[in-house]
C-alpha cells in the first residue's frame, strides 16, 4: 500500500511537471477536476490516461481529484445590530393667513347725557358721589362722579405754639406740632409747645437727657448745644486740657500767686537761714515768690544763693527790690537785707512739679 502510494506521488509529479503544458495535458484531466490512472499491480508504476480509458489486465484503475466538490450553502448569518436614529426634519412653511371674521351687531343707543346730571354715582371703592358735567372750550363734554369732601373737624384758624409749627388732620380734628430747630417737646404736653431750648439746657444739652455732668472739680454750662467746662474750682486746674475728666490736676498750696501784685510770702532769712519750696505749674499759669534777708551787715555779709531745679531752669526770673537781676545758682553776696521776687513763667505745657532751693549762707 505505501508503495502504491509513492507511485501517486510519482504521477502527480509528472502531473506538476504537465501543467506547463496545459494545452497538451487538458485531455487527461476531466471537467470536474478528477486524474484517472493505471497503476501496475507489480511494479505499482503507473500511467495517467484520459478519463474513460479502460487498464489493462495488469493494471489497477486510480483516479483522484485534483479539487473538492462544491460543499453545500452555509448557514444565514444573524441579523446585524440597529444603527442610530437620524435627526429631525427641518420645520415646514407655515400656512396661509385665514379670512377675516364678519363684523358683531351694532351696540344700543345710550341715554340723553344731559338726563345723568346730579344722577347718583359711586367710585370704584364704593363711595357716593353725583355726576357732574364739564365742557371744555374745544366742545369736549367729560363726566365726573363728584365727592362732597367731609367738613374739616379742625379748629380754624389753627393754634399756634412756642417754638413749632402746628398741624392738623382734617378728618379726626387732631392737631399736632412740629419743633423748630433746636428745641425739643420734653414733657410731651403740647399746650406749651417745644419748651426745652436744647442749646442751653443743661438737662438736654444738644439732645433730649444729656445733662452736663456735675463735680470733677469744674464748673459746667450747656452752649450752643454742647457741654463745655466753663472754669475750674478752686484749687483745681484742667492740666491735660480735656473736658472728660474735668479739673484733674490739684494745684500747689501757693495759689493763687499768679501776678506780681499777688506774690506767694516765704518770709524772712538771716544768716544761716535756708528753705525749699514744692510746687507745680500748670499751663499758662505763672507762679510768683517773694522773700527777704535780714541780719546782714559788712560784719556779717549775706550770702543769697536761688537754686530752680532742672525742669524750670530755664523760666524762672529772679529779680531785687532795687531792680538788680540776678541769675539762678549765682549768689548775690550783700551787706544790706534785700527783697527778692522770684517769678517762674508757665509753660506752655503741663510740670507736674518743682522745687527751688534758698539759702542765705
Ligand atoms: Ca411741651
Ligand atoms: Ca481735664
Ligand atoms: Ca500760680
């Protein structure tokens, strides 16, 4: 059998060999394609011969195809999947305008106008009235449902009162006033209008209940509607300048010894003799000193030495009796007893306190 075999290969090769010349071969291949042989039965050679031929007795017919037969029609393949849904179409031309309905009957023939005259009306609100008619000088004829105003229940003329302007509601006869600028109704009675003058009224200074404030070493007013700190006690001086907290600063035990003619008197030094003096400034408001020697002589000279300390080095004067200047920290050495004024000028600014030495050496 295997050898059989390798004689179909062997004339399938010379079939390869043939198909050069097809034209000479086309008789030994059939319409559908199939090659019939004769193969011996002892050498197993064989010849390929035309289809139809009949082998000798020591051959055996071969026949084999060079294709198939045509298989049968395959099976309908499955429905394939939905494709997406267009876009709308465009809008289409609207329609023809339509004809015109026919005219509505003619409405009734009104009244005579002149008959509605003083006729009763109402305005949409329900209130009665008459109707009235006007012509104007073109011709034109309008009507009006006319209201009869209710009387005024105010007194005529009005009241007048201090300080407002009076007012009065018709319909209920109430009157009531208005305040002039500047003064106020306190007491809410109307009879003696705006009593409070609030630009001086120390109880409702600029507005009803601001009272000026009392104490704080300050004496208080209400002007032109504002507190002010009018002067300050005795005693006491307003050193920072603000009114919140009035006269704060209590001045020295020298005041008042503001002027020349009213100096403070330190009395009297002989020989020996020293003191110092505490006190304060506040702005503006000078401090004046006086004193004396005595017991000076040519046996026994006076040696008057005036000692400021360094915050009113530079204010203090210091003058004699005779009208000799002397300057502070320079002793002035003399044989007769003298008067010497010591005179430091205020300040602009606050100095809380100040001392100056004296010694009569
Ligand atoms: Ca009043
Ligand atoms: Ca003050
Ligand atoms: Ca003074």
């Amino acid at each position: 059998m295997r050898r059989l075999i390798g004689a179909a290969l062997v004339a399938a090769l010379v079939l390869t060999v043939g198909v050069g010349v097809a034209g000479a071969l086309g008789g030994l291949v059939a319409a559908d394609g199939t090659i019939t042989a004769c193969v011996q039965k002892d050498s197993f050679n064989a010849r390929i011969v035309p289809d139809g031929t009949a082998c000798r007795s020591t051959e055996q017919l071969l026949t084999f195809n060079q294709k198939g037969l045509k298989g049968d029609q395959g099976l309908q393949g499955t429905q394939g999947i939905q494709g997406v849904k267009g876009d709308p179409g465009e809008q289409g031309v609207p329609g023809p305008q339509g004809t015109d309905g026919t005219d509505g009957k003619d409405g009734k023939d009104g009244k005579d106008g002149g008959d509605l005259v003083g006729s009763p009306c109402s305005l949409p609100n329900g209130t009665p009235g008459t109707v009235e008619m006007t012509v104007a000088a073109n011709g034109a004829i309008s009507w009006t449902c006319h209201i009869e105003p209710p009387p005024s229940l105010c007194p005529s003329p009005l009241p007048t009162y201090a300080n407002a302007v009076t007012a009065c509601d018709p319909a209920t006869g109430n009157v009531s006033i208005t305040c002039n600028a500047g003064f106020a109704n306190v007491d809410g009675t109307t009879a003696n209008g705006c009593e409070v003058n609030l630009m001086t009224d120390p109880n409702n200074c600029g507005s009803v209940g601001n009272r000026v404030p009392s104490g704080l070493h300050a004496n208080w007013a209400c002007a032109a509607g504002a507190v002010v700190l009018v002067s300050c006690q005795a005693g006491y001086f307003n050193a920072n300048g603000a009114t919140a907290d009035g006269c704060e600063f209590q001045t020295d035990s020298f005041e008042p010894n503001d002027t020349l003619a009213t100096p403070s008197k330190l009395g009297s030094l002989s020989p020996g003799g020293s003191l110092s003096l505490f006190a304060n400034l506040t702005p503006l408001n000078d401090d004046w000193f006086q004193f004396s020697t005595n017991g000076c002589s040519v046996f026994s000279l006076c040696h008057v030495l005036i000692q400021p300390s360094a915050n009113v080095a530079g204010i203090v004067q210091i003058t004699r009796e005779d009208g000799l200047a002397l300057a502070p920290n320079a002793t002035d050495t003399t044989s007769v007893g003298h008067t010497y004024t010591i005179h430091v000028v205020a300040p602009a600014a606050y100095v809380s306190s100040y001392t100056i030495s004296i010694q009569n050496t």
